[in-house]
C-alpha cells in the first residue's frame, strides 16, 4: 500500500511538474514599454514627472502614418502614455494638481497639442473623451539633426523649468514644464 501510495505521488508530481514548465511566455512586444523620469539618474529618488510608454518603430513607415495630423493618438503605441506629476505644476501656463493623467496628443505640423486626461488605462486613443481634459496646451514642434527609429522621451533642463521632449524620426516636440506657484 505504501509503494502504491509513492508511486502515485510520484506520477502527481510529474504531472503538474510538466504543467508548471509546459508553460507559454509571449515574446517580445513589437512595441515595448519603457519609462521616462525628471530628473532621470536613477540615483535622484524624489521624482517630479514619470511617464509611462510604449515605443513604436517606424520600421519604413511615416510619423504621418502612424500619429495622422489632426487627429488625437495615444502618444506611443499600445496603452495611452500614462504621466504622473508628483507635485502641483505649470504644463505650460496651466496649473495641473500632482496625479496620475493620460497623456495625448494631437500632431499639427510645427505646434501640437498635448493633452492630459483623467481617464487613466485606455487602449490607444479609441476611448479618449475630450469631456475628461484636465489641460490642453500648444508645444513647439522642431527637426532634429538625429532620426530616431523608436518613438521616444526625454527631459531636458530650461531655464523656466523642464521640456518633455517626444521625439520620432527627425521631428522634435517640446512640452514645457515647470513647479507650480499655488
């Protein structure tokens, strides 16, 4: 009875054991997430802005393309970007409360608009509700000397604060930041 009992348990264990490392992983996303912070050394753990993305690869393709003028994209790929202030600040000239927004904008040649939103995990920008807006400024939009494969972000110092700079191919957004007056 003792031998049966032994075996069976053995047989058991293989069998879930085999389930166990039978398992699936999906592979790489074709557009991985990354995360951008101000200030970005890893060393610096009292953070202002972090932003929460997905890169997507131009891979032949326009920026036209994949973030059409005119028209509201999710600021990445996959999930709407996701941006957490902190503390209270300026984006732009409007005063934003610290908290969790979806981060949108809207591609328009030399001047975007660049959106925050209240409504937090939305797929791409299927669901946006313009009603949900907590700001919508105009940022400059430039050429960069370097063409970048992967759609990306960046901080860069001001001498009136911080620019979040969204950069895909050669074009360069410039999205100004600064510490709130409240």
């Amino acid at each position: 009875m003792k031998k049966v009992l032994t075996l069976t348990i053995m047989a058991l264990a293989i069998v879930f054991t085999n389930e166990i490392t039978a398992q699936e992983f999906s592979g790489m996303d074709k557009s991985p997430a990354d995360i951008a912070t101000y200030p970005s050394s890893y060393k610096v753990s009292d953070k202002l802005i972090k932003v929460v993305y997905s890169r997507p690869q131009l891979k032949g393709r326009s920026l036209s393309e994949l973030a059409p003028e005119g028209k509201v994209w999710r600021t990445g790929a996959n999930e709407a970007a996701e941006i957490t202030l902190y503390k209270d600040m300026m984006f732009g000239e409007t005063s934003v409360k610290a908290g969790t927004y979806s981060l949108f904008t809207i591609p328009e040649g030399s001047e975007w608009t660049v959106i925050l939103n209240s409504k937090l995990n939305q797929w791409g920008a299927y669901s946006y509700d313009e009603s949900a807006d907590v700001a919508r400024i105009k940022a400059s939009s430039s050429t960069g000397d370097e063409s970048l494969e992967a759609f990306s972000i960046a901080f860069k110092e001001v001498d009136s604060g911080v620019h979040m700079i969204l950069g895909w191919g050669t074009t360069r957004v410039a999205v100004p930041f600064s510490l709130s007056m409240y």
